[in-house]
C-alpha cells in the first residue's frame, strides 16, 4: 500500500515537472485495494497535453462593391475661340473742356393771370353785325343755365328779385296821338329779351332770360331805341338852329350766367343799352 501512494506520488512529481508547474497542480489519488483511485485537486491526474486554440480562421475574403465603371473619358470642351476682336472705334481726344453755359434758374412760375371769363371775344352770333347785343343764340346754354339755376335757386332767386320789377317795357310811354308829342329824329324802337349783352367793361355777357325752374320762368325784358339818323341835322328845324339828332343811352341791370364760375354762376352786371334818340339845338356848342 505504502509502495502503491509512493509511486503514484513519483509518477505525479515527474508529471508535473514534464508540465510545468505554472500549467498543472498538484493531485493526489489514493486507491483501496481493487477500488479506482480518489483524486483530490481541481484537475484529473490524466489531463490530455495543452490543445491551442483552433488556427485562426480570418473572415471570408472581402467581397468590394462592384468594380468602379469610371465616367466616360472626359471630353473637352471645343477648342477655345475667342471672340472677335472688339472693334472699338479709333480714340477720340474728348474736345477742349467748355464749360457749361452760366446757370439760369428756371424763372419763376408766372402764374397767368386769373381770367374768370373764357368765352370768345366776339360770340358766333354776332360775328355778322355790330350791335352789342344778340336776340338770337344758337349757342345759347339753356341746359346748363337750367342746372345750375336749379342748384343754386334760393341764392338765385334774391338776386332775380333786384331785377325783375325792372320791366322796361313800359319805361317810355309813347303819345297815343301825334298831337301830344312829335318826334323829330326818326328811331326804331324794340322791346325784346337779350341772350348776350357787352357789359359796362366791354366783355359779352351771357343773360338769362326764358329759363324753367321750378315751374317758374326766369325773363328779363329791355326797350331798346336807336336813332336811324344819328348826327345829322333834325327834321322839321330850321337850319339856324343848328339841330343834330342824338342818341342817348342808359344803364341796365341783367342777371347773367357765367359758366367759369364753380361757385356760384349767376351775378348782376351793368350794360349800356341805347334808350332814346334827341333832338339836340344848338349842336355848335357841343362841336366847339
């Protein structure tokens, strides 16, 4: 029994030395008669020689992305051609330096002159005579006298009422028998309602006159008398007295419409109407 640990203890002594005693550890078995042996330790007296690892086995060989189709040889662009020659005209030498003109400052704004008026000077229908006045107008602005009568028609009727009480159709009451009065320069007398008048300053005037509004006629009447042998000598008187027939004139007031006017278009204004034609004796006194 003694013999059997002895040469156990021989053969595990010159096992380990054969291993290395930095890879195996010690064992020891102790055998019973016909019993297997009892190993005591962490490792089995019969542990097979040190197996390495399996040799490395690399990862299957790398599989690159498809083989890389390089772009189409590079084609240039056509060769280079240069545009043609600016043709820049020969080099002028700039003139001799002038200087600018002394500067003038835009003259001042002339504003024109505020003319209320814009009628022509002479109207359409009294382009043929040369009386101052027009019974009849072809031209004549009914409508927009109407309108603006109709705007403006209590202002218009305060200014209509200083000229309608002045009829004048009764102004000068002629003899009802040739006993009571003789004239002795002949005359044409008219009573008549004037579309255009020459106002006091010599501008025609549109008048108004045969206007609706309202249900109301607007009429301005005047007598008119004109000498039909003005400044020759007087019927009727003896040529020692020196007799001239003369004609004499008076102011009226119409009610006149101005279409420039925004306003206010109406106003009152003063004519010159013929009104009677004299017998002037002693006519030398006036000549001298």
């Amino acid at each position: 029994m003694a013999a059997r640990i002895s040469l156990v203890l021989v053969l595990v002594g010159l096992s380990g030395s054969c291993l290395g005693e930095a890879n195996v550890k010690s064992h020891t078995s102790i055998s019973h008669g016909g019993h297997h042996a009892v190993s005591y330790g962490s490792h089995q007296p019969h542990t097979p020689a040190y197996h390495p690892a399996p040799a490395y086995t690399p990862a299957p060989a790398y599989h690159t992305t498809p083989a890389y189709k390089p772009r189409p040889a590079y084609h240039p662009a056509p060769a280079y051609k240069p545009r043609p020659a600016y043709h820049q005209p020969a080099y002028k030498a700039a003139p001799a330096y002038r200087p600018a003109p002394a500067y003038k400052p835009a003259p001042a704004y002339h504003q024109p002159a505020y003319k209320p008026h814009h009628e022509p000077a002479v109207p359409a229908c009294a382009a043929n005579t040369t009386k101052p006045w027009c019974l009849k107008d072809d031209e004549y602005p009914t409508y927009e006298i109407k309108h603006a009568a109709e705007t403006h028609y209590e202002k218009l009727l305060s200014l209509y009422a200083d000229v309608a009480d002045l009829n004048t159709a009764l102004s000068v009451e002629r003899p009802n028998t040739l006993e009571e009065e003789t004239y002795l320069c002949p005359s044409d007398t008219i009573y008549c309602q004037p579309k255009r008048l020459i106002n006091t300053e010599g501008k025609w005037r549109v008048i108004v006159n045969d206007i609706e509004v309202h249900y109301e006629t607007l009429t301005q009447t005047t007598r008119i008398e004109e000498c039909l042998t003005s400044g020759d000598a007087c019927p009727l008187v003896p040529e020692c007295y020196e007799s001239k027939c003369l004609q004499k004139s008076v102011h009226h007031r119409f009610l006149v419409y101005d279409a420039y006017d925004q306003y206010f278009p109406f106003a009152i204004e003063s004519f010159t109407l013929p009104s009677s034609c004299a017998c002037l004796l002693g006519s030398y006194t006036i000549d001298h």
